[in-house]
C-alpha cells in the first residue's frame, strides 16, 4: 500500500495513531488540518497531505481552528532519514532562526545553506525559515489559548521579537488578530502561575520515566514526589522552578518564578528531557523483530529515554556513577549541589521551603577547583571532574546539538577518566541521541543472565544491538527496566 493511501484510510478513520505525522490540506476552503480533525471528511479528491505543518503553511494553506494543528504532537518524519535535519531542528527550537540568518544556521551544522533547504525540503517539505516561522505561530497559538499572558509578552516568549510582527503573522495566517482569535476561547484568568499543555504521542510511560528520574533526583536539586517532577533551572538569567505531572494526555508543566521572555526554548529543552517527539511505533517496528525485545516492550510499550535538563550536571552525575550504585551517586551529587551550587528563592505554592528544589547544580566554572575529596569523591573521580570543568569552560567540550555524536563522544574521550560508557551515557542523555548505547554498562550485561550462563560480555551485546539501530538507547532503557540499574 503506498502511502497517500495509508495516509487516506488515517484521515476517513481519524486514526490518533497518525496525529502529526502528517497534515491534510483541504483544497476547497484554504485550511489544513490533523487527521484526527472532528470535522466532516471533505472528498479525497479535494484533500492533499503535507509531512509537516510547516509544508502546508508554505503551500498557502491557514491552520484549522477547530482540531488546532498546534496542539499535534511533534512530527517524527525526520528521525532516522537526516541527522543534519534532526540537528537542525534542535537548534531552530532554541531560536536559531529568530533573526532568519538561514546561513549561519548551516555554518554551525557544517553544511552550505543550499544544501540545508534541500534536506529540509526533502524531509520536511518545507524551508527552514518556514518551519521557524510555524513553529513560533504554533507556539504563540498555544498560549494565547492556554494562557492569560499579555500579547506583548506571547509575541516576545515566541521570537516574533515585536507585537508588530506578532499581529502581522496572526492576520495573514488565521485572517485575524490574536486578541480576536483569544476571544473565541473564552476568557482566561491569571493564576499567578503559568502552565502549559505538552502534548504527545501515546502510548507514553511516563510511571518509568518518572521512576528513572526519582532514583536520580539530586537532592536540593531534584523532587520526584507521586506522580510529580520539579526541578531548579536558571534560564536566560532567571531563577525558575519546573514543575511537571502527566494528566494522561499531554504532560503539564507549570512555571513558578520564570520569566517568559525566553519560553519557547525552555519548553522544547523540557519536551527533550521527557522524550515527548518520540514515535513509540517507529521505535516498536524496530525492536519488535527480536524476540527479548518484543517481550520487554509489550510490558512497556510507550517507552521513553529520559533527557537531562544540562548537559555538564548529567556527565558529573555519570563520573560519579562509575562503578557505584545509583543511589551512592545520587548522594555525592546532591553533596556537591548543596556545597557549591547557588542557592534560589522560588516559591512553589502548595509546598513548603524545605521540601521544594532550593538550588542550582554548580556551573563548570564553580567546580574548576571544588574540593570534591572531602565530599566523600574518590580523588580520581575528582580530578576526572573537575578536568571535564576545565575542557567545558575552555570549548573543546560542548553540549551544543548542532555537533555530532561521534564528535562530541570523541571530545569526551580525549579525557582522561573518561571511557566509552560515560560518552555514550551522557550523549544518550544530553545529545538525545536515540541510538547511543553504553555497551559496557554492567546493568545492560545482567540483562541477559541465565542459569549456567557466563555473563555476555560488552563486545558481545555490542554486536547484539546491531538488529536494534536506530533505536538502541530504547531498546537500554527496555533493558534497564528489566529490574537491573544502571549507575548512570
């Protein structure tokens, strides 16, 4: 079956399996919609698809206010066809194209900027600018929806950079103002808090995920409680607390202490952490061909690879873990939060000062010259740290997803007290890379133990995981949960 046939039998079924995977274009009125839109099915032969919303904005075509291609979950065309779109798309999501400089997006991804609008009209069907463009529309929608925030401050928060751009954009795509289009939603009212709606696809194991986090959660720093996540962050300048909880279908992230200039990075590094783009039927094609694997992931089906909030914490928080239990770990990096970590004030309201996150995790350049030893440290860990600390403040280590795995995993290495575990861990992590896969993690090789078995060396699952590509950092965590930890 081709697949506008596929992509025909999704739209006439409402299929929920396919939302934002792509976008039907309706030729008759001008709009595009999900394939889940509740509307009545225009013909076939007046419908065209779109792989991205950014494609069908590029076409002429006005977002459907009725099933709000906005509120879809992230498109996951691109994972696995492009690694340079893939990067790409990470850093359009941190603002790389508020100031529309297509060029030095593709400097920084290594590539000319003709040949960065071909992969992405290849793979996305649209420009790159266009798919910024859309991405600030989408967002801006979202809050004007969700939220009571003034407009000057929803133009700001999603890079239109003036209320004058801001309402151009608004009148020339939904032929209306964003006051008019809010007035439709009915009338919202500030809480004192900001919270907004993070949708995804299902199936979503967010009770391991959430699982996975709490047996890391670097106290002072960290709290898991129930079915709650928060965290301390400074983000463009301000001290912030995140707070998140999964309502079944979309995950809620509310503010306390942010400001909103900076929103939408800040909202797609959160929806990096969650693993909330991720395409569980993709991944489940893959890993269903082996037998072990399609038994772990009829347990876990919407499996997700947690993400890490900042790259040099997750790796200090992997040295740390080198051959010592989790909770050991957890315990030396809530010593060192708590010792050299800056302090914040952050009210969260139904909670107590004490209970809440109370600090930031140490920048590198707080722990050049930590006295980690007298924290309970091992003098090499220490020294590995603080080396780590020294190669981030100098740049020959960054955590910026414009680089490659193999680069950044090669400028770890060339640490010494680094080795091929912790490379793989954090660029699994903190890269978000789907198939990064710390062979030699000893709660990986204890997966497979049997009876009268010798334990399956690291050379061995490495070999093994070959059938699971692209997909192996999934096919760890399946592993993982299969009641073994890791250190990490």
């Amino acid at each position: 079956m081709q697949q506008n046939e596929i992509y025909e039998q999704a739209r006439l079924s409402r299929d929920a399996r396919f939302d934002g995977r792509f976008f039907v274009g309706v030729k008759t009125t001008g709009i595009y919609c999900r394939p889940i839109c509740p509307a009545n099915a225009p013909k076939s032969e007046n419908v065209v698809f779109y792989p991205t919303a950014a494609a069908a904005g590029e076409a002429g075509l006005r977002p459907c206010l009725r099933c709000r291609p906005e509120c879809a979950p992230g498109t996951p065309a691109w994972v696995g066809t492009s690694t340079t779109v893939q990067r790409g798309l990470r850093l359009i999501a941190d603002g790389a194209l508020d100031g529309g400089d297509v060029e030095r997006l593709a400097d920084r991804l290594g590539v000319t900027g003709r040949h960065l609008r071909r992969l992405f009209t290849q793979h996305l069907g649209a420009s790159p600018l266009a798919v910024a463009h859309t991405q600030r529309l989408h967002f801006a929608k979202r809050l004007i929806d969700q939220t009571a925030l003034p407009m000057t401050d929803i133009a700001i928060a999603s890079g239109f950079g003036s209320t004058r751009r801001f309402n151009d954009a608004f009148r020339n795509t939904y032929g209306r103002s964003p006051r008019d289009l809010r007035k439709r939603r009915g009338v919202l009212r500030s809480t004192g808090s900001l919270t907004v709606q993070l949708p995804y696809r299902q199936p979503f194991d967010s009770r391991n995920l959430l699982a996975f986090f709490a047996a890391r959660a670097i106290p002072g720093v960290e709290v898991v409680r129930q079915d709650r996540y928060l965290r301390s962050v400074v983000f463009d300048g301000a001290h912030s607390v995140i707070d998140l909880r999964d309502n079944g279908e979309c995950v809620l992230l509310t503010l306390h202490g942010a400001g909103t200039r900076a929103l939408l990075p800040l909202i797609q590094r959160v929806r990096g952490m969650l693993d909330l783009d991720a395409s569980p039927d993709d991944i489940a094609r893959v890993l269903s061909r082996d037998v072990a694997m399609r038994r772990r992931l009829k347990r876990l089906p919407g499996v997700r690879v947690p993400g890490a909030w900042d790259g040099f914490e997750v790796t200090v928080r992997a040295i740390l873990g080198q051959q010592i239990s989790v909770a050991a770990a957890t315990t030396l990096a809530g010593r060192i939060a708590n010792r050299y970590g800056e302090p914040i004030d952050v009210a969260v309201p139904d909670m107590d000062k004490a209970s809440a996150p109370r600090v930031l995790f140490p920048t590198a350049e707080r722990l050049l010259g930590a006295r980690l030893k007298n924290l309970g440290v091992i003098a090499s860990r220490a020294d590995t740290i603080r080396r780590v600390a020294r190669a981030v403040v100098d740049g020959s280590v960054g955590f910026d997803a414009a680089q490659g795995t193999e680069e950044f995993c090669n400028s770890l290495l060339a640490i010494k007290g680094i080795g091929e575990w912790t490379a793989q861990y954090v660029a699994m992590r903190s890269l978000k890379d789907p198939d990064a896969f710390p062979y030699s993690d000893l709660g990986l090789l204890r997966a497979f133990d049997a009876p009268e078995r010798e334990r399956m060396k690291p050379s061995q699952l490495k070999a093994c995981a070959e059938a699971w590509r692209p997909w192996r950092a999934y096919a760890a965590l399946l592993l993982w949960s299969s009641g073994t930890n890791s250190g990490g």
